[in-house]
C-alpha cells in the first residue's frame, strides 16, 4: 500500500478494472472481500504500481486497455448499466470484452449517437457543461415555426429554475432545425420547445464534438479511431472534470435572466403596478381634499358677506381661536349663535340667524 498521495483510490483501482462500479467496489471494501497485500482493505485506502489487490480471493488483473465505442442508439433503448432493466443499453450493444458504460444519456424516445467508454477519466470531461463540447441535434417539431421560435430558442429559454445558455440554430424546413448544444440539462431540448408551444416528435443526436454519427445504422456501433482519439484528446486538454466546469454555466444564468426582457408578467412587475395605483390613489385623494378645501373657504366668505361687518367676523374668529370645528356652515353657525345677544346677532335682518332659532 503506498503512504502518500501518488497511488489512486482503491474503488477507483477496482472500477477500472472492469469488475464493477466505484459505488459496487465501495460495498465489497465494506463487506471485506477486499484484501490489499494480504489484509482486509479499508475503505479510502491507496493502492501503488506494486501492491497487489484480490477481491473474493481472486487477483485483479491490471488496467484493461481504454474502450471507447460510438453507438446509434435506437429509439426505445434506455440509457443505464442496469441489466435488470429491460432495453438497457448494456445488453442492447452486447460488447463482449469488457464492462463499459454510456457517456451521458439519450432519452428513451429519442435516437442517435451516443458514446460508451471503460474510462471514467474521459467522462466528466466530456460532459461538464464548462467545457463547452458540441452536441449537435436534428429536431422534428409537430408543427411549422416562423423565426421568432428560433431566435428565442437561439437566446435560452427559462426551464428547471434556470435559462439554458446561447446555442446556435438553423432551419431545415418547415418544422425541423438543427440546435447545438454545450449543456446538457435533463430532455433540454424537449422542455424548451414545450415551453414555446410545441412539442418534439423526432430527436436525433448526430454528432458529438468531432465524432459524427454518419455510416451507423439503427443499432450499430463501432470503436473510435486512434486518429478521432487523438482529436477529443487535443480538444479535452483544458477540460475539467470536476464540478467547477459546471458552475460557470450556473452563475451566468442569472446574469442573462436579468438583462433578457421579461416575457411573463413578475412579481416585480405587479409590484410596480401597484406602486403606481397607489400613487395615483394618494393623487386623487389630494385633489379631492383641496376641492373640499376651497369649497369650505368659500362657503365662509358668503356667510361673513351676510353677517353684520364686524361683529360677524370677529365672532368667528373669536370661535376658531377657541378650537370650534372648521367644517363650513356649522363654524359660521356656531360663530354666530355663539356671539353676545348685546352684538344684534338675533336682530331680524338676519335671515340665518331667524333659521337657526
């Protein structure tokens, strides 16, 4: 067993042996049919060029030499390494010589090429959304689009919580286009045009980044060449393979949602609406009190006109100054019921004061 950091993780040593998945070798490290030099191994162990590992008694032979196969898989087909599911993609390629396992997923319903690999390095890499690698789709849609319907699928389209990023797009005909992707959200290409009004009625991937699916038929597969491995080799140099990729995508969603015109009405926007239905609320109101306003003042310039000069308006202010409520003709009345009889507020030119009493 080495002591430092330059061997690798002893279910990643398992896996690559094409015995079982990490998760698998995991649950035989724990039930202690692994054995590292001699002993029972533990789990997060490290194995070197020199140690020498068995599971259930049985050596393991080195590395297999890498496998990468390029399939067409037909519609139908799903996309696991669960044998104990029907039409899985294990038993639908029957490769002999070793396990292997998809890169990636094509949904059920849809068709095309697709890759499967022994090597788990190579996935990751291929398929973090940060790397940008092409995927290219052929789209049948169940009825013909104008150009709006491209250029917003072109821009990203709200789905999952999120918007997919920028693609490129083009017509075919009526109602096909050919789309490429670098994401690979769950059946992205279905939700986006479901969300647009229309729904996929054929799906086909023909290519990823330089392997094209041309010369496979429905079912076919064949290994990739030395000369296309050394292309995805040269274009995966910069690629991760670690979530990091991932997260360039996820950060700059929010910045294209919030620059992008809203299509859907916001709780920002009902906001606003009701901001300015306040507003104009508030404005009206105001107007009504300054009607109200100028109305009282000139019921009481008539009432002072009436009155005797003087007297009237001195008994009114009189009552203002002692906290008499201003509303109009009960302040005049009140002004002028109030005032001393010795003033002539009863006297008989007064045809208020007459009313009143």
């Amino acid at each position: 067993m080495t002591t430092d950091s330059s061997g690798i993780r002893l279910n990643k040593f398992i896996s690559e042996t094409g015995l079982c998945s990490r998760r698998e070798a995991d649950r035989l490290i724990e039930d202690g049919l692994v054995q590292l030099n001699g002993r029972v191994a533990g789990m997060g162990e490290r194995v070197g060029p020199d140690d020498q590992v068995t599971v259930r008694g049985k050596p393991l032979r080195a590395k297999p030499k890498a496998v990468y196969l390029a399939y067409n898989k037909p519609v139908g087909i799903t996309c696991t390494t669960d044998q104990a599911v029907p039409g899985n993609i294990v038993d639908a390629v029957k490769y002999r010589r070793g396990r292997i396992f998809p890169i990636g997923r094509l949904d059920k319903p849809s068709e095309g090429l697709i890759l499967l690999t022994n090597d788990g390095d190579i996935v990751n890499k291929i398929l973090r959304a940060g790397n940008a690698h092409d995927k290219e789709y052929v789209v049948t849609v169940d009825k013909a689009f104008d150009d709006e319907f491209l250029r917003r699928m072109a821009a990203g389209v709200p789905i999952l919580d999120t918007v997919t990023q920028p693609c490129r797009i083009r017509r075919l005909s009526a109602n096909s286009f050919n789309i490429i992707l670098t994401q690979g959200l769950n059946r992205q290409i279905r939700r986006m045009t479901e969300y647009l009004g229309y729904e996929v009625t054929r799906l086909i991937r023909v290519r990823i980044m330089n392997i094209r699916l041309e010369g496979l038929q429905s079912g076919q597969w064949r290994e990739l060449s030395p000369k296309e491995m050394a292309i995805i080799e040269d274009m995966l140099a910069g690629s991760s393979k670690t979530q990091e990729a991932s997260l360039v995508s996820v950060k700059a969603a929010p910045e294209r949602q919030a620059t992008s015109k809203p299509r859907r009405p916001t709780e920002n926007n009902r906001s606003r609406k009701n901001d300015r239905s306040k507003e104009s609320g508030r404005s009206k109101e105001s107007s009504r009190s300054k009607e109200i306003g100028r109305s009282k003042d000139s019921s009481r310039s008539q009432d002072n006109r009436t009155g005797r000069p003087g007297k009237s308006t001195s008994g009114e202010r009189g009552t203002r100054g002692q906290g008499t409520p201003a509303s109009g003709r009960q302040r005049t009345g009140s002004a002028a019921s109030g005032a001393p009889r010795k003033s002539g507020a009863g006297r008989p030119g007064s045809g208020k004061n007459r009313r009143e009493r």
